[in-house]
C-alpha cells in the first residue's frame, strides 16, 4: 500500500458503510448494514500493511425490527455469545489502484479465509487538515459456512434465506495524528 502515508488510520465510522445483501423468499434481496465497528489499518514505511476491523453483532439494521432481531438472535449471529465478527488482513495483491485483500473473517466464532476485491479512492486532506483515505470493496461469502443455517422452507419451492451474503464495504480511514 505505497500510496498511503505510513502509520495508522483509523476507521472513520460516520463516514463509513458496512452492508450486505442476501436473497429473501427467492425473488427479491434484503440489504442491510452494520452500524458500529472499528478498524485499525497500519501502513509501514516499506508500503505493507496489516488490517484489524471488529464489528458489533447486535448492531445489525435491516430497517425491519422483527426481521433484525431474529438476525442478532441465537439463529443467526447470536450476538449476545458472539458479541463481534472480526476481520484480520492475512495478505494484499496490489494491481494499480485495486487490488485483493484476503483475510480471515470471524462470524460466530467461525473463521475462514475470504478475499475482498478492492478499490483505493485516494488520499486527500480536507477542510479540516485530517487526512482521509477512502476504499470500497467487495466479495460474498457462504452463510452456512459460518454456521448460519437456519432457514424456512416455502409452500412453492425454495427457502426463505438465501445461502450466498455479499458484503460491500464503503470505507474512509483518517490519518492519526499523534
């Protein structure tokens, strides 16, 4: 990552995005967005970088209250035993302003090594003499593959979860100061 400043950035959360999307009852998708997390991204002078994100199980909002505490109960995230999911960067393939980001997400106390494809907005100071960079990035998991099997059958065929979640991240990253 030699396009960014070394030392740490922080997540900057109120300008940031996590959200997924899943198949719901075969015919539509259901989008939602996780409202608290933290991330650390440190770059070094030499350009690596190691990334930490943890984000809070229970604040799952699909802007549905019946729909999200189902999601932050035992069937699904079970938030109150599994009060986080986690993300630690294992490695990053550059390929100009893009690359892929893999690492090992933690959902439910289930770990497995996913890849993000990733986007680099840029790095700009604003108004406020911060410096900020920005990133989106994608990919989709398995749901079952974290133990999120629950689900319902529907009278003309099919469930009502779909297995496959993709998760879109729009992410800004403020420079530390100190």
């Amino acid at each position: 990552m030699a396009t960014l400043t070394p030392g740490t950035w922080n997540l900057d959360a109120a300008h940031s995005e996590i959200g997924l999307t899943v198949r719901h009852a075969g015919i539509s998708k259901v989008r939602a967005t996780f409202q608290e997390a933290e991330s650390a991204l440190k770059v070094a002078e030499d350009g690596t970088a190691d990334v930490e994100a943890k984000v809070k199980a229970a604040s799952f909002d699909s802007k549905n209250a019946d729909r999200d505490a189902h999601v932050r109960g035992e069937d699904f995230l079970d938030s109150e035993t599994h009060p986080e999911l986690t993300f630690v960067a294992t490695g990053f393939k550059p390929a100009g302003s893009e690359f892929e980001l893999t690492g090992e997400l933690t959902i439910r106390g289930v770990t497995k090594e996913i890849t993000f494809e990733t986007e680099f907005g840029g790095q700009a100071v604003d108004p406020f003499g911060l410096t900020r960079a920005g990133f989106s990035a994608s990919t989709a998991i398995s749901r079952k593959e974290f133990g999120l099997t629950w689900n319902a059958a529907l009278e003309a065929g099919g469930v009502l979860v779909g297995d496959k979640v993709s998760i879109d991240l729009e992410v800004a990253f403020v420079l530390d100061q100190g």
